[in-house]
C-alpha cells in the first residue's frame, strides 16, 4: 500500500547491523540489532537484559520506543538506503501488555514515503509470543533535501 | 487547570531521585535525575553525554522520549505519592530541534488527573538555553486500581 | 492479535446505522454509515459530498477523523454490543494523501480489548481505489464501568 | 518559544472569519469561527447547538478536533498569511472531560515554524468557565513550498 514499486530493498541486514555498531551507540547499548527487512519493512531485535526493566520487571518504555523508533528507520532505509540524517519527526507509542522477560521483535510497515515525509506503523510482539501485541507505534520521518 | 486543588506535593525530589537509583535502572544509566518538582509538574534533567547521541552529534530521539516519560510519572506523583505500577499508556514525541551538546531539561505539566488516567504535556529545552523548544511530548497514564 | 477470542460479533450492521441514524446526528449530517464488520473490525463509509471539502477540493481532514472515530466505536461495539457510553479517550490521524471525488472507507482494526481502555488503528481509503491509503488513525477508548 | 520574532501577525480575524465563509464550508455548517489572533496564536469558538452533541448531550469528538485543526491552520497564517494550501501532517486529541451545552474556545500556540513544518499545541475549554480544559491537541502543518 505504498506509493510505488520497488522490487529490492536498498540495504541488508548487514549493512543495517554495521551501522548501528557504528553510529548508533544507543542501540547498541541497548542490545538492539536488526534481524530481518524487505521492501518497505524492517525487523529489529531487543535482546532481553532486566537492566533494562522498570518496577514489575516489564520492559521499560524507553525501549520499547527505541525498538520502535530505529524499525521505521530501517524501513525508510529500505527504500532509500542508508540515509544517516533522516530524523524522527513524530513518534507515538501505544503500550498495550507487559513485556516480560523475553526478547522482543518491532516490526515496521512503511505505508507512505513521499519526497519529504515518510509515514510507518509498528507493531512490537515477544519473540516466543508473537500473537501477544506488546506495542504498537507510528511515527512521521522527514528525509533530508 | 487540573482538576482540584492540591497545596502540596506528595513526594520530594529527594524521594524521586532515590526511587530512580534503586528501581529505574535504565534511568540512572541514562544520566538522567529530578531537578524539581511542585504540584501538578515535574523538571527532569539529562546530563549530556556523547554516548546518547546519534549521527550529527544530537542527542537520540529516545533519549528524550524517556526523559519525557520520566516527566509525566513525576507529575503523577506529585499528586499520587510513588505509584511505581503507574504504567505509560500512550506517549507522543514531536522532535521540533536538534539537541546539540547540552544538558536538557524535560518539564511536564498535568492537566487532567482522573481516577483511572492521568495526561500531561511536557517540554524538553536546552539547559543552557531554555528558550530553544527540542521536544515536546504528551502523555496518557493509566492509574492503577 | 486481540486478547481472547470471539466468535460472532455482538452487533449487526443495521443494529450500527439504526444507532447513528437515531444517536449520532453529526455523523448522520455528514453522510457516514457503517457498511461492514465483524469481530474487532468495522467498516464504515463517507459518501462523497463537495460540501464537505476544503480549499483544492480534498475532503476536509474533520471528516476523515470523524470517519475513524466512528469506526473504532464499531470495532468496540463488536465485542462488546453497542455500549453508547464508550468514548474517545484519544486519537492521532495522519494525513497521507489527498482525497478527491470519491467515497472513502475506513476500516478499524482492535488491537487490545482491556476491562478499562481498548485500543484500535484505522485505514481510510478511497472507495474506487483500495490501494491508496489517504489518511491513518490510532485511537484509545475508555470502556464505561 | 518560536523561531524568530515577528511583531505583527499577518492576518486579521476579519480576514480568517472571510476565508472560513468562502472557502471552508464544513466549519461555516459547524458554526466555527475565527475570535482572536495575535503572533503565533489563534482563538476560534464553537457556538453550541445541540445538532453536533454525541450521546449524553456532550459535544462530539468530530467537533473538537475540526476546532483544534482551524486554530493551527490560523496560528500558522497569523505568521505566512492566509495559505491555503497548508495541509495537516498529523493531528492528535486528547479528550479530557464531556463539553456539555456551552460554547467552546479552543486556542493554538505555535511551537515551531520551519520551512516544511509548522507544529502547535491546542487547548479547548469552556467559553463560560475557561478553568476546564476540555481537549488538548497537538498537530504538525506541512507547508507548501
């Protein structure tokens, strides 16, 4: 449901992986890695670490946003490969169960890309659970001139 | 513009800087404490650190969503006492400009405290320059029972 | 992906325009009727009327929102029977394309069924051109005790 | 809190309450219309009529979110002029408390005004009792170029 056809994505896993190891430290620190993407969409990995808890030992939502944040800029990167300074305009983040001690899998959908703002929808599951909806998010990117 | 009046906060900076050393871990490692707080607000502030930046040297989009969210459950509180199972229900980021190499300061106001929900806007600026808006968030809480 | 299932849904489409014909009198006006549903999903529609566009002759983005409002409602009253007292707690659009001439549809998705919040996203789409996502929508309701 | 200063706004109320008669017919049918304006800010009212009411006799959500929209749309021309062509990105609401049979005031501040975005916050309240803070919004423009 996007604007037009593109047959391959722009990036690869690796490429994705060796960005964040590199420019991302944030990500990395948060045990976050990309782990699948296509045309239009990116899956990225958090790896369950209770540093990264809040009280009831759920997830904190911090992470969760981050997961969120960096599946729309791999889906973004699918199509334009890696453009380093496109920026979050707008992020929003429903939470909608407790993430509890597993990983967690953000899958992004890229529904619009236009010439200045791309749009996306994700939806972050547990790795062992993935019919169990932990958040769901959408976020507007503006990609630079 | 909240719902009753409250003449005094339920809860000390010193109170919340102590709940977030012992049970907001990635809270401390983000640098990030409570400034000040008074009925219905909380100021939170992020010690810059270049380890949280991302390309360009900004500070990362999530850096301020949990600063954000960080804000608003000091606002509940301010009214609440310490509710740690307090939980973010939704939370909306708009990045408005880069935040270069300074302290930020994230400043919530509550402007509805229900049974069931609470809602607060928040303001993130430069320490430095308090005028320069980076972030501005809003932010539903779901109170529990 | 919704918290338990549920075979039938508790409301029929005639029991849904019934209630907006006799209950809803801004969305009767502005020509929005429900067309499809089923468990945790309603399709609702809005027929094309020039006095419901803004300057370039889009549909006005009041109408997308109320067409996205309306179809949660549906989404809720398919588990729940139809609960007038339901409402919106928030909601988020984002406008993605221009919508010009035609019927719109908008289809509601429930993604958390709680005792107190349910939350569903929404797709608003051109009648005569499915593919074309003109407008996306995430909203929380608050459920009534 | 804005980009830069502007002393004088480049529209008057006279002029938007114009432009609404002309050329937005769906707010002129909601009885919308332009109060004040000042740099960065637009005031516009709601004149209850129970036609636009939900059940429960509380002013539809629709209504609200047209009221937050219009007053964007003014903030931003209070600085460009009247600009058609400015188009909502996203829009947000958050519904605080029931509107029940008073008219409504809902007031813009623009947070930022950049080439391509244009981002405010909006606060409905009660033209009778202006301490009850009905809805909050938040919205980004795009702006034409």
């Amino acid at each position: 449901m996007t604007t037009d056809e593109a047959q391959f994505p722009k990036v690869t896993v690796e490429q994705i992986n060796n960005f964040i190891a590199n420019e991302l430290r944030f990500t990395s620190a948060m045990g976050i890695t990309c782990e699948d993407l296509g045309v239009d969409y990116g899956v990225v990995r958090f790896r369950f670490d209770e540093r990264w808890t809040r009280p009831g030992g759920v997830v904190a939502g911090p992470v969760l946003m981050a997961l969120a944040d960096l599946a729309v800029y791999v889906a973004v990167f699918t199509r334009l490969g890696i453009v380093p300074m496109a920026v979050t305009s707008e992020l929003k983040t429903n939470f909608l169960r407790p993430a509890i001690g597993d990983d967690l899998l953000a899958t992004s959908r890229l529904l619009k890309l236009g010439r200045r703002l791309a749009y996306a929808s994700v939806e972050v599951v547990e790795a062992k659970n993935r019919d169990r909806l932990i958040a769901h998010a959408t976020s507007t990117y503006a990609i630079p001139d």
